[in-house]
C-alpha cells in the first residue's frame, strides 16, 4: 500500500474513531492495552468492537450511544477496532468466549467476567434504538 491510500484509509475511519471516543469511551490499541484494562476492571466494563461495515454506522455505534444516555452505566468504557488494531481486538476476543469474532459486537462484563453479549447477527437486523433497549436492560441487571 502507498502511503497516500494508508492516509485516506486513517482520514476515513478516524470519525467513527471519534463516533465512540468523544462519548468517554477509550480505545485500546494494543494487546497490552486490553490486557490491563479487560482482567482487572472492577465493577462493570462495556467494550464495543467497532469496525467499517454499515451495521456499525447505522446501528451499534448510535446503540451505544442512545444506551449511554440511560441513568445507569457501566464503570468502565473500551473500544477496540475490527480490521484496524488486529491484535487489540484479537485480545479483547479472548474474553468474550464462547463467543465467535464479531464485528460490530458489544460485550458487557463485570469484574473481568462475561454477562452479556450482543453478535453482529443481532445489531444488523435492529435499530438503534432496539440495541440501546437491550443494553440499557442489561445495564439494569448488571450495573446497580
């Protein structure tokens, strides 16, 4: 790849980069990154692993958003990228067995442990507003 198309690549995913950054959740770039984070958060941890496709664009990114609303949220927020920070989100993909890869998933744990899970088969075919219903319920039994 030439370094203008590396460029045009990182000038057009840096928006939904930013879709899920200015809403306090942080990225993690790297294995190590997911590796202090993931294990050892107390408490609640939303992790959103983001990615290019439309369903991501049209609904988990806007989920997300809307859920973040609710009067209730996880402790910690984490993003991991598809396709652009391989190995972080091959990490991430570590704790969120049984579980095959998904991109865009959403997964919710608590102290370091799995309790909800939400599959790229699940955010394409619901809106937005459907996916912020299932994480804000979720977010209800897990984050009081």
């Amino acid at each position: 790849m030439s370094m203008s198309f590396e460029r045009y690549m990182l000038d057009m995913i840096q928006p939904m980069r930013d879709e899920l950054t200015r809403l306090g959740i942080q990225e993690l770039r790297t294995p190590e990154e997911v590796e202090n984070a993931l294990p050892n958060a107390k408490g609640t941890t939303l992790v959103v692993v983001n990615s290019v496709c439309g369903c991501a664009a049209g609904q988990a990114r806007p989920g997300v958003a809307l859920a973040l609303g609710h009067d209730v949220v996880p402790d910690h927020l984490y993003t991991v990228f598809a396709g652009q920070d391989k190995e972080a989100t091959a990490k991430a993909r570590e704790y969120f067995a049984p579980y095959p890869p998904s991109s865009p998933s959403i997964a919710l744990m608590k102290d370091g442990e799995l309790v909800h899970f939400i599959e790229r088969h699940q955010i394409e075919n619901r809106s937005a507003s459907e996916i912020a219903a299932d994480l804000t319920a979720a977010f209800d039994r897990y984050c009081r």
